[in-house]
C-alpha cells in the first residue's frame, strides 16, 4: 500500500500538535474537516485542523509537520516538489479545498440493531 508520507530519501512526521476537543462526535454525524496552512518554512508546515458537525465547531487544532532524513532522523528541507505543491495550493482556494478540505460519514456502526 501507499504511504504518502515516506519520500524518497526524507518522511513527513508530526512534530507538534495542539489540539482542543469541544465536543464529541456521535454514531452517523456528518462531519467537515477544514484544513488551512497557516506556516509554510524551509523544513516544516503549520496546518490549521478544524472538525465541524453542521456549524458545530468540535475539534480545533493545529499541527506542525517537518521533514526529516530517513537514515539520520534530522530536520532537512521540505523536497522542493512538495514545498511547490503546498505553496501554490495555498494562494488557490479552489485547489485547496479539492485537496484538503472534505466532508464525509464518519464513527458508522458496523453492529446490527436489536
């Protein structure tokens, strides 16, 4: 299977996180997940995370994401494809909300109602 987060010689890797839980998601919600660059560096990304049932805010967060050598795990420079891509996806709201930001079915019980 895929894993997008290995590169080649470098993997994405979460190196902070900051998040608030509101108020919890139920069997069936319909949720949003809204996804924002708020910091885009050399070797690391800020991602804003938000959770939404209907115009209920559950989830507020935001997370740091860096690049680091495979082999050595130090920081190394975000590859420059990628550094690209979140750049300009980020000043193109069209192709942000294509790539990130989405709306689906979530916690369905797979138990058989009594």
């Amino acid at each position: 299977f895929s894993k997008p987060a290995l590169m080649s010689d470098s993997q994405l890797v979460v190196v902070q996180l900051d998040v608030k839980y509101l108020m919890p998601a139920m069997l069936d919600d319909t949720l949003r997940i809204s996804v924002e660059l708020k910091e885009l560096k050399k070797a690391s990304f800020w991602l804003k995370q938000q959770v939404y049932r209907e115009t209920d805010l559950l989830i507020d967060g935001n997370v740091r994401l860096a690049a680091l050598d495979k082999l050595s795990k130090k920081l190394v420079p975000l590859p420059k494809d990628i550094h690209e891509c979140l750049s300009k996806a980020s000043r193109n709201n069209k192709l942000w909300d294509r790539l990130w930001n989405r709306t689906w079915y979530t916690l369905q019980s797979s138990h058989p109602k009594k």
